[in-house]
C-alpha cells in the first residue's frame, strides 16, 4: 500500500508542478527577449541566490563529493537547465503555451519507461492503463493546439513543435539522471543537492551570457531590462530553487515510475496558468484531456498500491 512517505511525495510534486508551470509564461511576458537570454538571465539569477543558501553549507557538503558526484551536476545542468529552457522558450514563442505543455506533458510517458528496469518499478504490466490514459490526455490536447495554431503560420508551430520535442528529450535525461544521483548520494540533502546543480548552472549561464547579452544584445530601454530582470529572478527563487527543492525531496520518497507520472501536474499548470492568460475557459477536448492526465496519475498510483511489501525498494 502507499506509505506516509508516497503521500509526501505526491504532494512535493503537485507543488513543485505548480511552480514549474510558471516557465511556460515566461517567454509571453518577455516576448521582446530571446530564448537565449531568458536562458542566461533566469540561470545566472539561479547561480547568484543558489550559491547564498548554499555558503553556510559549503563546508560541510563539499567534502562528500567526488569527481563522479561533479561531473553528473555539469551534465544535469546543462542537461535539464540550460538545453531545456532554451528549446522550450522557443517552442512557447513558436508554437504556443497549450502546444509546449502538450509536447512537454509526455514527460510521465518518457521518464516511466526509462524507469521500467529499476529495482523500484512497477510491473509494466500494471503501468499500461496509467500510460495509456496519459497518452489519450496528450492526444486530445494535441488535436486542439495542431488545429488551431496560437501563434504564426503552421510552419512556425511545427518549428515550435521541434523545439518542444528537444525540450522533452533534454528533461527526460535530467529527470532519470537526477533520480538516480539522489537515490545514490546519502551524506547530501535533497535541498543542497538541487543548491549544488543551481551553482553549477549559473556557471554554465556565465558562458551563455556572452553570445546573449553581449553579442546580440537587442534594443531594449532601461525598464525593459529591470523589468527582464525582474521576472527571470522571480522564476529562478520560484521554480529553480524552490521548485527544484520540492521535485529532489519527491524524487527520494517516490519510485521513479511513480515519479514520472507526478510530472503530469506540470503540464497542468502550465495549461491553467495559459488559459488564465489568454483569458477563456478550456473547450471539452482540454478540460477530456486533463481529466485523462488526472486519471493515468491515479492509476499509476494504484499500480503501486497493489505491489506486494517484498518487492518495494524505497530511497533512502
């Protein structure tokens, strides 16, 4: 049955799929910067307040790592930070919040399989109807945003498309790689762990910024920049640290099968905070599509109700 831990986890996600629904509005409320520079600014931001929390700490964490433990920071950084962000902002501003959230809301699917030979996995027997309802979910949503492109012609929306692909793939690396570095380190806690990858990023985001802020600056007033500012540290505290925060404490607690299907209130909230934008009501294929998304989450989360005390391998 679900422990007390399973049910910390879930909630740990569903937070942290709230604030991580947040970067999908990002790129519309600054549509005059590039995906680039949204990278950069909301990473060098990320760096500058990760390495604040962590300084008291630093003593005490560094010598636990090893040279295994910093190359898997540099990879899932520029892996699920840096790459990530630059292909979703592009997929946003191309194609659209409800088309990114589509592409992006196949994270369950992608994660769960990647999942399915760890010692703590649900049979895939038993994962079928959860993938099988998110994947229904996906189509719905598909067949709303293709029909009817929000931004551009449809060649935009395909280019848009692309990038969201690349986003997916980009994610599911970061989120496989980033379950098994915590389930594998004992001595660091989840939190100085996801401060450790903020630090690194933002060293990663010092190169980026010269191609982003340098070589192409753009034309921009002075309050377009503190307004840009503004917005890429409120999304780094929000969704990098604190998102970040809750995502690795869920990631202790939850099976990685169980784990990708929580990813799924992500797109959820990406897909709320986008019709709150646009200001309209979901049509009946969203508000099917979501229901479906819900649905393959309950079920995955049966699917581990029902695995005998033998077999379950919890995360330290």
């Amino acid at each position: 049955m679900l422990t007390r831990n399973h049910w910390l986890g879930i909630g740990a996600s569903i937070l942290a799929g709230a604030f991580w629904g947040l970067v999908f509005l990002t790129p519309e409320l600054t549509r005059g910067f590039s995906p680039l520079q949204l990278s950069a600014g909301r990473y060098l931001a990320y760096g500058l307040v990760a390495a604040a929390l962590l300084a008291p700490s630093w003593r005490r964490v560094r010598p636990m790592l090893g040279w295994r433990d910093w190359r898997t920071l540099g990879w899932l950084s520029f892996a699920g930070n840096i790459i990530y962000y630059v292909f979703l902002a592009n997929a946003v501003q191309l194609g659209g919040v409800a088309m990114t959230s589509l592409i992006i809301g196949l994270l369950p699917v992608t994660v769960t399989l990647a999942g399915r030979r760890d010692a703590d996995a649900a049979p895939m027997l038993r994962l079928l109807p959860s993938l099988a309802l998110g994947v229904a979910g996906l189509a719905c949503i598909s067949w709303q945003s293709l029909a009817n492109p929000q931004h551009g012609s449809m060649a935009g929306s395909l280019l848009g498309l692309l990038c969201a692909v690349g986003a997916l793939l980009s994610w599911t690396l970061y989120a496989v790689g980033n379950s098994r570095a915590l389930t594998r380190l004992h001595g660091v806690s989840a939190h100085d762990w996801s401060l450790l990858v903020g630090v690194v990023t933002g060293a990663q985001a010092l190169l980026l910024a010269v191609p982003a802020f340098i070589l192409n600056p753009g034309e921009h007033a002075a309050q377009a920049w503190w307004y840009f500012g503004g917005v890429v540290t409120t999304v780094a505290i929000l969704c990098s640290v604190v998102g970040n925060a809750l995502w690795n404490h869920a990631s202790r607690l939850l099976p990685l099968t169980m784990t990708g299907q929580m990813i799924v209130f992500e797109t959820l909230f990406a897909l709320l905070y986008g019709f709150i934008w646009e200001g309209r009501l979901p049509t009946g294929l969203e508000w099917l599509a979501m229901a479906l998304l819900i649905a393959g989450v309950l079920s995955c989360a049966s699917a581990h109700r029902e695995r005998s005390p033998e077999t379950v391998v919890l995360p330290t």
